[in-house]
C-alpha cells in the first residue's frame, strides 16, 4: 500500500485550517494533518469533519498543541492538551498524533510525561503517540537546548516517533541516521528540507542539503506504515498561486521518490 501524503495545515499559514483543505484538495494530496492552534477550526472536531466531508480529504494526524504560542489552547494543562489532540484524532479517525518534548520550565509535565503518553496509549490503542525530534536553539554565539530531557527523543526512548526533517538540519545531523535511531518506532515524518545554517527553515524538500529523497526512499524497506506530512514554510508566498506552486513541488517530489526503491 503507498505510503498516504499529507498537507500540515501549518504549511498554509497565515491562511486558516480550512484553507489546509482546500489545498489538499486542489493539489491532490492524500489528506491533512491538522496543527492545532490558535484557529477555532483547528481545535473543532464538528467544523473539522465538516471540511472533511466538504473536500473529500481525510485528516491522516494531528498536531497537538505544543508551540509557545498555543500554551493556553484548551487548557494551561500540557497533558490535557494532549488527551484532548489524541480525542480529536480520534474522532476524525486519524492514526497519529505529533508531540514536542516539554519544554525545560514544563517541570511537572516532563516529570509525567512518558508515563502519561503510556496511559493515553492504552486508553486509545488506535492512536499512536508520536514525539517529534526537535532542535538546539543558537542566538548569537550561546546554544541553548529548551527541551526535557533533551531535543532528541531517542535517548529517553519512547514507542513512537516523528521524525521532522528540518529539524534534523537545524539541529545539524542527518536524517537518515536520526530514522536509524528511531528504529522501528518511526511512526510519521515531517518533510521539509534545511540547509544545516543551525536554524529551522522548513524548505520544499530537495531545496536543501538534508537526503530528503534517500530517506523516501528507505522507508519501504524500513517497514514503514505510516504517513508524510509535508511542514513547508511558505509564509513568505506573494499570493496564493505561488504558495501553491510550492506546495504541488513538495508534492511531487515526495510522489517521485517514495515510488523509488532504495539501491544500497
């Protein structure tokens, strides 16, 4: 079965979730993953699967909401935030969820964490729970890492991954080795590309210097299951036309190399 490709609803910004959709649609995507944020849609089971039913385009995952800007989304409880994404997922019949690590001032929450993604776990077995490798963050000359325990989620270890491909670039590593390490707990990817500059770019994959098309590549012989969710920044777009030209490039690209077996 080929491997669904999703639009994240965070790749249209600053258009709206349903905007998401629409996109998808147009540009022949598989399905949404949806970023809960700050958009009421967003956060809306009914007006979700309102867009869905309108579109004929399926959510695949959900972000929870996990961004310094939506802390208060739902509840000023981070584990609340969380059930409530994996309900929502739920509802829409989407497979995965996406987390962050906590962040280092999220002391109780890092200190419950794993446990608590083990309870959802149990309590929504069709759900996986998906912690996201995240990044260091340079300002000037310090480095500072803003995750408990750490920005890479394999050294805690924990039954399901996202791995965020940008991210990897930020982060200066190769993504390739990072889905090495998660091993058979790879549950979902984050494409986008990087050019390893210490920052977290989100570029069309093959715009950047990351083996964005080695890693589709692998994912077959991988076991792979899941899905890609394509986490492209187009803020910058001058108009819609050009968002979407962006956006059926990573498209294609990700259709291209998925259907190329990996020579080793």
């Amino acid at each position: 079965m080929p491997v669904p490709i999703a639009l994240s609803s965070s790749s249209v910004f600053p258009e709206p979730t349903a905007a998401a959709f629409e996109m998808a649609a147009t540009l022949g995507y598989d399905g949404v993953e949806v970023m809960v944020w700050t958009d009421a849609v967003s956060q809306d089971a009914g007006a979700l699967q309102g867009l869905v039913k309108h579109y004929g385009v399926p959510v695949l995952s959900v972000h929870a909401p996990c961004l310094l800007v939506t802390q208060r989304v739902w509840s000023n409880d981070p584990m609340d935030r969380l059930r409530r994404a994996v309900v929502l997922a739920e509802s829409l019949e989407a497979t995965t969820v996406v987390v962050h690590p906590p962040f280092t001032w999220q002391r109780d929450y890092a200190r419950s964490f794993a446990d608590g993604i083990e309870k959802l776990s149990t309590r929504h077995p069709g759900i996986r729970i998906a912690v996201e490798n995240m990044y260091p963050v340079r300002l000037a000359r310090r480095t500072f890492v803003p995750y408990s325990p750490g920005w890479d989620p394999t050294q805690t270890g924990y039954g399901s991954y996202t791995l965020d491909v940008s991210h990897c670039a930020a982060s200066r590593i190769n993504s390739l080795d990072m889905a090495d390490r998660m091993g058979a707990g790879l549950a979902h990817i984050h494409l986008g590309d990087g050019t390893g500059e210490g920052r977290d770019e989100h570029l069309v994959p093959g715009r950047g210097n990351q083996p964005c098309a080695e890693l589709l590549a692998s994912l077959g012989e991988r076991g792979f299951t899941g899905s890609v969710a394509l986490e492209v920044a187009t803020r910058g777009a001058r108009s819609r036309s050009v968002r979407e030209a962006a956006l059926a490039e990573a498209l294609a690209f990700t259709r291209t190399h998925l259907a190329v077996p990996l020579s080793r």
